[in-house]
C-alpha cells in the first residue's frame, strides 16, 4: 500500500503513459473513470484535483501545465494510505484495504507503511485514505512533520470520533478538510458499509461541523446502491455536502454499469453468512 497516485487508477496503470497523455490532450484509458464521470456531467476526481491545485499554487491549470512542461514532475501534492486499518468490511472491498475483512476472513495481516515517501518541506497538500486513517496512529506521526501551510484531507468512513491528541495536531494547519465516505442513507449505508452506524456518523458530521474544517463527501456507488442514488444525492444537497460520485467499475460483480447477477448475489450471501445479516433486513429485495 504505497503512496497513491490517484485512488480511481486501476492497478496495472502506466503513470509515466498518463502524465504524457495528459500533457498532451490524449484521454488516457487508465483515467476512463473521470471521462465517464464528466461525461455523465458529475465532478470527477480529475476536475476536483484541478481545482485543489489551481487553489494551492494559485495558478490557473494551464499554468500549471506550462510549469510542469518546463520544471518536469516535482511531487507536492500526495495521496498516502499508511495501512490497512479499518473498523468497516464494506461491501465493495477487500483485506488488502480493510483489517475488519480481514478478520471476518481469518487472514489476520495488519499492514502498515512506515517509509512514507513524502518531502515534508515543500509538501503542499497532503491527503490520508485508508484503511480509516483515523484510526492508524502513523499518520500522526507524518503530521507532526508537516508544515503548517500544508493542505490536510482526511477521508473517514465517519464513524471515528476525532482524539485530542489528533484535533491539537490538526489545529496547527491553516486549512484541513475532512471528506466523508457516505454511500446511502438509513439502512442503506449501514449495508453498504457494514458494521457502521448511521446514527454515528450523523453524531460525527455534527462534531465535524463545529470544526474549523472544509467538509465534502465521496459517495461511493455500486449496482447495490444505484437505486438509492437520487435519494442519496438529495440528502446531500439538503445538508449542503458537496459530493464526488466513485463510480465501482471492480469487482465486476459490483460494477455499477452491470445488472445484479448470479455473481452478486453469491457474493453477497457470502458476505452475509460472514457478517451474521439479511440484506432483506435492510431493505434489500434481492
């Protein structure tokens, strides 16, 4: 689990490829989830990094492009995932990101990454997935080496109250966001992201207001939860969270693009016999 790129790429990309294409207006197949994103006229994670980057080096983006044509890559802006400790088994992932599926696995592997690759003086934005970076007691440690000036995004699956030893590091830092994984409403988030509550995480979006923080969410769809998209989206325009839409294209099972198979139904029995429930118990019909 090294330093990330981006969390939309699939595995198997070819970075150096992307950067080229990129420069040079091709659409890369490996970022074929931001086109489909825009394309559906949704914020992708492309438009989004745009606009943190315009924001940060307070240039327009095609200065940007100008700089990195002339300067070559000189890395300021990082994705880091520290570990692989998660208190949720959620239904579209897997051990290698969560310790929680693990256990339900009985393939206990707690990973953690301590050579973190990050400049720390010139670091400008610097965001923290999961696992839920809450809980990892690393990404401490990588904080308190990080300028004041530095950007900080935590994405939290919500259900983790921030310590008192995490809200006075944070208080250092002149701008922190706290992005939210919400991927439903009511039951529908509490399949989703199983064993997660929903009452929970309305208790922490509360607290996380009464902070000095910028709040946003990833809202996170499979073909489980597309029917409760429109649904999901009005609660977020409601509490005036704006939202990124991560669209699954893996496990094909769980696709969004894809009708629910044979597939998706053993695997959800699988995973429902692990965790002790009944989608049905949920609102689930199938």
């Amino acid at each position: 689990m090294p330093n990330n790129v981006c969390c939309w790429l699939p595995k198997n990309h070819d970075l150096e490829q992307i950067r080229s294409d990129l420069l040079n207006s091709v659409k890369s197949n490996d970022c074929a989830k931001c086109w489909r994103a825009e394309a559906n006229g949704e914020q992708s994670r492309r438009l989004q990094q745009n606009m943190l980057a315009d924001t940060i080096y307070d240039l327009s983006i095609q200065n940007i492009q100008i700089m990195c044509e002339r300067d070559g890559y000189n890395p300021t802006i990082y994705q880091v995932g520290t570990s692989n400790l998660c208190n949720g088994a959620c239904i579209m992932c897997n051990g290698d990101y969560s310790t929680k599926w693990q256990s339900l696995n009985r393939k206990p592997n707690y990973k953690v990454i301590d050579d973190v690759q990050i400049h720390y003086d010139t670091a400008k934005f610097v965001e923290f997935v999961g696992g839920e970076p809450i809980l990892e007691q690393r990404n401490i440690e990588i904080l308190e080496q990080l300028n004041p000036e530095c950007v900080i995004s935590l994405v939290t699956n919500g259900s983790v109250e921030l310590n008192k030893e995490l809200l006075q590091i944070l208080a250092k830092f002149k701008r922190v966001i706290v992005c939210l994984s919400i991927d439903g409403v009511g039951p529908v988030f509490e399949y989703h992201r199983w064993p997660l509550k929903w009452n929970k995480l309305l208790e922490n979006l509360t607290r996380f207001r009464s902070l000095k923080c910028d709040l946003s969410v990833s809202y996170t769809l499979t073909n489980v939860n597309l029917p409760y998209k429109q649904e999901t989206i009005d609660w977020l325009n409601k509490q005036q969270l704006p939202y990124m839409l991560n669209e699954v294209a893996h496990p094909v099972y769980f696709a969004v693009t894809a009708p629910i198979s044979e597939e998706t139904i053993q695997e959800l029995d699988r995973q429902d016999a692990l965790k002790g429930i009944d989608r049905r118990d949920y609102g689930f019909n199938f």
